[in-house]
C-alpha cells in the first residue's frame, strides 16, 4: 500500500487535473480525451476546417486586455505580393502599403516571403496582418512600429534579426509621409496606443527589445508567441516617470519563453500586468521584474530555474528598498528546479476584466500543454489547423 505522503500527492494531482477537466472543454488532459489540449484562443478558430473562408472571425477569439481589438475584420482584404519595400512611396502589393491606408483591411499573403524592411514599418488604425498559410518573415532591417493608433492585430508571423531605423522620410498614411528620427531595433513597438493583438508570431534575436509597451499605451493582448535567442524580452512602461503609463494594462498568456532569453518577461514599470498560463524554459538573469510600482499577477504559470543557484528567483525589482508594498502576487504557478517567486504587498490583484475579456486561467501544470504550439501555425487551407 502506497504511504501516506505518496497517497495524499496522487490524490492532488487526481483532483487537480479533474477540476481543469471541468473547467473547460479546451484544459481536458490527453488521457481523457483524443482532442488536441487548446487554450481557450485557439479553441476559439483553431478546429474549424473553415478558418481560411472565414479567416475574419480570428477577431473574435482573443482574451484580456487587448479582447476588443478588432484589427481589420470590417475592411476588405488586401494580399501582399511583392516583399519589397520604399518607405516613403510604397508601390501597391507590398506590405507597407496596405498597412498605411486610412480604411480597415485584413492583410493576408499570396506566397511566403521574407521582408526586408528599408525603414520601420508604420502600422495605421484597423489592420490585421494574417500569416496563415504561408511562412511569413519581417527580418534583417527594422521592424514594426504601432504609433498613435488603435486596433492592430499581428497574427502567425517570425520576426527577428530587427535592425534599428534610419533617420528618413517614412509614410504613415495615404496622405502623410514625415521625418523618422530612427527607431530603437525593437521587433514590435507599440507605443500610444490601445487595442493591440500579438499572437502567433515567432520573435527573436532583435538589437533592442522583441516587445514595448510604451508611453501610454493599453488595452494589449499578447499571447501564443514563442520568444528565444534575445537578451530584454518584454518592456512594459517606458521610463520611471511616464506617469501616463499608469493605465497601461497588458495581458500576456499562453505564450513560451523558450531558450537564449535573459530577463525582461516582462518588466513593468507603473501599470498592470496579468501573466497567466506562460512557459519558461530558463532565464540567465530574471523572468518577471519591474520598477516605480507596478501590479503583476502571476498565475498558472511554468516557470524551469536555471541550473544556476544564484538565478533561481523568478522576479526582480529594480530597486534596492522600498518594493515591500508593490502588489505581485502568484496563484497556481508552478515551480521547477528550484524557481521561486517573491510575492509583496497587500490588496488584490484581481485583473478586473469585463465579460467578454475574462477567460479561465488554468493550473500551471497544463501549461506544457496549452502552449505547444506557442509561435506561427502550419495551416492549410480546408483543414483544421
């Protein structure tokens, strides 16, 4: 007869993994079910054999912060054709040009292609770039700026080898081309702005950060991605003293942290962040840090220590004293080969989600699986993706 230590575990985990059973169709474990594991996003699109005649309807399955951004969903489509690329008069069937325009439009792709970028691409309100299908990739030059707009959604793309921009004329409109001063080399900077969707995209090796949050923006959703081979993954928040970053609020959930990585997933500075379901396959300095007070949940997370004993602690504040009364918080993390995480504060964290933003977080011991097939999917078209 197993003793009682032993008993009382395979009981939990029994009960454990039964509760997610019941929680949702998509958190039932492979014993029990021949379906695939899916989150709730991708439970969302991912088993209708439809997707690529209703590809518009990925509109409606993101959760958290960034739920209500709807991209292009009621513009018309346009396919990219060509990867080329002018900055300042960009030619009808580049990427460039269809982001630009004034008009919502759902951006898809004839072929795959690597773009070239000759300066940062400038991303106008109400678009959906729409990987899937083809292998899409924006790398070796700049990369992608999201300013002063709203409702973007990057979906099923790799973007990596980012460069900074230069210093030149680049258009952001049909009616507008101005002076860039050059951008920092980050692969996604999204910087005032809201309604915002990161989702199936590969990041990596990029001369700034993979991420920014900046400057004021909020409503942002960043999930199913696979990040690797890169030094700051994700800032939140631009400086200690941009006070307008105390209504960023930024979900990041189903994503995974995989290898090279060395802190930043995330840093916060001022604002909220709900980080729930994530992978983490190591870190050489820290996973979660942040400075001037932030709030971060943690939960259901899969945090993998590395075999270093001094980089064990999952967090990090950016301050010697004075962090005992930020509120970060864990709640059904899980914690391998030595991880921790150093909870302060007091209050809730409690994201405070509307209705349709709110999804279910799952135990983190299902994370392994929900985030599987974290970064671009192989679709094809007629069949479940």
């Amino acid at each position: 007869m197993a003793s009682l230590p032993t008993l009382t575990l395979t009981l939990t985990l029994i009960f454990s993994l039964s509760t997610l059973t019941l929680a949702g169709s998509y958190y039932t474990t492979p014993s029990t079910t021949n379906k695939k594991v899916m989150n709730p996003i991708d439970s969302c699109w991912r088993g209708r054999s439809n997707w690529a005649a209703n590809r518009r309807a990925l509109a409606n399955c993101a959760v958290g912060f960034g739920k209500n951004a709807i991209g292009g969903r009621n513009g018309a489509f346009y396919v990219v054709k060509d990867p080329s690329d002018d900055p300042a008069n960009p030619k009808p069937g580049t990427l460039r040009y269809g982001v630009i325009q004034s008009k919502p439009l759902w951006i898809i792709f004839a072929k795959s292609m690597v773009i070239k970028l000759k300066n940062e691409l400038m991303i106008n309100s109400y678009k959906t770039i729409d990987g899937r299908g083809v292998k899409v990739e924006i790398a070796y030059g700049p990369c992608i700026t999201i300013a002063h707009v709203s409702h973007v959604i990057i979906h099923g793309i790799s973007i990596h080898d980012c460069k900074p921009g230069t210093s030149g004329i680049v258009r952001d409109s049909p009616t507008h081309a101005g002076h860039r001063r050059g951008s920092d080399g980050d692969a996604i900077d999204i910087f005032d702005s809201t309604d915002v969707w990161i989702d199936h995209c590969s990041l990596a090796h990029s001369y700034d950060g993979l991420i920014d949050v900046i400057h004021g923006s909020t409503a942002v959703t960043i999930s199913n991605n696979f990040f690797s081979q890169h030094d700051k993954v994700m800032l939140f928040g631009h400086d200690d003293d941009n006070v307008e970053d105390k209504r960023m609020k930024v979900t990041v959930a189903f994503n995974h942290f995989g290898p090279g990585l060395v802190q930043r997933m995330p840093r916060v500075r001022l604002g909220y962040a709900h980080v729930a379901n994530n992978r983490y396959d190591r870190w050489e300095m820290y996973a979660i840090g942040g400075s001037a007070d932030p709030t971060i949940l943690s939960e259901g997370n899969y945090f993998v220590a590395p075999n270093s004993a001094n980089v064990k602690q999952v967090t990090k504040r950016e301050v010697k004293n004075g962090w005992t009364n930020w509120k970060w918080r864990s709640s059904r993390d899980r914690f391998m080969n030595g991880a921790y995480f150093v909870p302060s504060g007091y209050g809730t964290t409690v994201p405070g989600y509307g209705k349709t933003q709110s999804f279910r977080v799952a135990d983190g011991l299902m994370v392994p699986a929900l985030t599987s097939n974290a970064g671009p999917l192989s679709c094809t078209a007629n069949r479940a993706c």
